[in-house]
C-alpha cells in the first residue's frame, strides 16, 4: 500500500514534471531520462516513473519502443486543432476573469505585463515564459471555474513544449506583449469583451510562429 508521504512525493514529482513541460522547459522530441530527473528532483526512479506515466495517459509525453518517454511532436493539423480549442477555452475564461478580477489581482498583472516587456526589452526567454504564465492564470482563475482552468492547463500541455521557440525570430518575439498591453486598456476600461479580444489576438499572434515549427 503507498503511505501518505509516498503519495505526496509522487504527486509533487508529476506536478512539476507537469509544470516544465507547460513552460517549455522541454522541446519536442526530447528523451525524458528517469535517472536524469530524479536527480535533479533529488527523489527516487520510481515516482518519476509513475509521474511520466500518467503524463503519457494525457498525451504529454509519448513512449517510444527502444527511446522510452519522450516528448511529442505536432503536425500542422494537431496543432490547428489545438490552437481553435485554446480560443474557445481561453477567450471565454479571459472575458469571465475580467468581469471578477479583485483590485489586487488587476495590480499583479500590471506588474507582470511590466516583467513581460522587461524580459523581452532583454530576450529572455524564460522570465517572459513565466511571467506570461503567471499573468493568464491570475486572468482565467478570476472566472471561478476549476473545471475551466483543469481543460486549459491539459490543452496547454499540447503546445508548451514549443513555447520557447518563440524567441527563435526577435522581431516576431518583441511584439509578444502587446496583446497584453491591450488587455491592461480593456481592463482599465471595463470591457471584458475587449479582454477577451486581446487574449485571443495574443494567442493568435503567437500561434503564428509556431504553427511553422510543427510537422
């Protein structure tokens, strides 16, 4: 029987396997070494194990005969798919989080759309990726739908993996925040339907690039 910690250690492992897949932190078609992360989460083979596990049954990760897990890789088509998925989800869960957003929430992204020009001011990649996180999830957690950000974050999942070759072409990358800085104005304005806009227009914009990485 799995005690209590065992549980805890295990969901902690998929938890943040879950979250560097979500950010980028891996490309397709990279090999996910068991040893490799257990080191660098400083726990056990077998929690990883288990954790990749379950990350393959959301399609996250693939095993590959003689490679092992191993992130996917997205056609033109799977990626199409999954880009008109994150308008539908992503723009009813912006509209909604406009209409609810507390004034302490509105401040955080105020100060995370700053940290976003600020880390593309310098291309850094990585503290755009988590500022850019961190500024749609304070948005679409103000809709009050756990549902909602649960079918999201899984579709997020699809495309994390090539996030970080945004930053491939500077010029494309420079104009990452302006749907962002957009987004500010509709909020400042209340109009969550401008919010909504912007967001899609952000994702969009993005979806661009991307969609030229894929297969």
């Amino acid at each position: 029987m799995k005690t209590a910690e065992a549980a805890s250690i295990q969901d902690h492992v998929y938890l943040t396997l879950r979250q560097w897949l979500t950010v980028g932190k891996y490309l397709p078609g990279d090999r996910l070494k068991i040893k490799t992360i257990a080191d660098e989460m400083n726990v056990s083979q077998m929690p990883v194990r288990a954790a990749l596990q379950r990350l393959a049954a959301e399609h996250a990760v693939v095993n590959i005969p003689n490679c092992g897990m191993t992130v996917p890789t997205l056609s033109k088509a799977q990626f199409d798919d999954v880009l008109q998925v994150r308008l539908m989800l992503e723009g009813q869960a912006a509209e909604s989080g406009a209409h609810r957003l507390t004034e302490d929430e509105r401040q955080q992204l105020i100060a995370l759309c700053l940290q976003m020009r600020d880390a593309l001011a310098t291309m850094n990649a990585k503290a755009y990726l988590d500022a850019n996180e961190d500024f749609h999830l304070i948005l679409y957690k103000a809709s009050g739908s756990p549902l909602l950000m649960e079918l999201i974050e899984t579709v997020w999942l699809q495309v994390g993996p090539i996030s970080n070759r945004l930053f491939e072409d500077s010029n494309f990358a420079r104009r990452l925040n302006d749907a962002h800085e957009d987004a500010m104005v509709a909020l400042e304005n209340r109009d969550p339907t401008g919010v909504r806009r912007a967001i899609e227009r952000d994702i969009f914009y993005a979806a661009q690039h991307l969609k030229s990485l894929c297969t």
